[in-house]
C-alpha cells in the first residue's frame, strides 16, 4: 500500500512528528510505500512549501493563509501527481497547511484518515483549558 503522511512541520522534533516517524518506520517494515508531506524548514533550500510563521507578521493578508493556504493545495497537488497514494493519514494541519489541501484529496480520491493529536479544530488554546483572569481568583 502506498501511504501518504500528512504533517504541517516535519522538519521539527516535536511529539507528533515523532509520532510520525515511528508510525511510518513501522509501515515501512511491514511492506508499505510511505511519503511524507509537509512544510520544509524556513531555512531550506530544499522545498517550495516553507514553514511560515504567522504569530510573526504584521501584515493582516497572512491571515487568509491561516484559513485557506492555497500555495499548500497546490504543491500537495503536484506532489499526488508524482506519488500517487493509496490513502492519506492526516495530522496536524491547521494555521499552516490548512484544511485547503482535504480538497485536493477528496478530488483525487484519496481516502483519509485523521488523527487528532490535540483539539486545535474545536479549541483555540488547543488543550480545552479555560484561564480565568478575573480577580476574585
């Protein structure tokens, strides 16, 4: 099976591409065709679809790119014609990859699947932590 991971930072050591890493390592070993699809670093010369860091900026159009990031749609759309796959095993794509490139899936008729790492799609704090700031504490 040809199996497409889908993981908006690859390039950083965190818990879900750790995750990542194991869980194609394990495919691998059993047979399957594994592909990675994320964000480069912003430092590589090796990607077109470089890690942004919207927190960053100041200019209020890099605030579409958190909703739609149409430059992710068609670079996942250029790498299917490449690669194509069997399925796709989405991970965390919000603010970055954006859920712009489930289209170009659904249009090639990838099935998918989606693991939840945390609540990003349902929490802006991403961990259903309310903070209360009043001071009756």
């Amino acid at each position: 099976m040809r199996i497409l991971h889908i993981e908006k930072m690859l390039f950083y050591d965190s818990g879900v591409t750790s995750f990542v890493r194991a869980i194609s390592e394990l495919q691998r070993r059993r047979g399957h065709q594994v592909f990675l699809f994320g964000c480069s670093s912003p430092d590589s010369a090796t990607s077109s679809l470089r890690y942004y860091d919207f927190t960053k900026s100041r200019n209020p159009f890099d605030l579409v790119r958190i909703i739609h990031n149409s430059q992710a749609a068609n670079e996942l759309s250029k790498f299917l014609w490449k690669n194509p796959v069997d399925i796709a095993h989405i991970h965390n794509i919000y603010h970055h990859l954006t859920p712009s490139i489930l289209e170009v899936l659904q249009d090639r008729q990838v099935p998918m699947v989606m693991t939840a790492h945390d609540y990003g799609f349902v929490c802006p704090t991403k961990h259903f932590i309310r903070l209360s700031y009043s001071d009756n504490g």
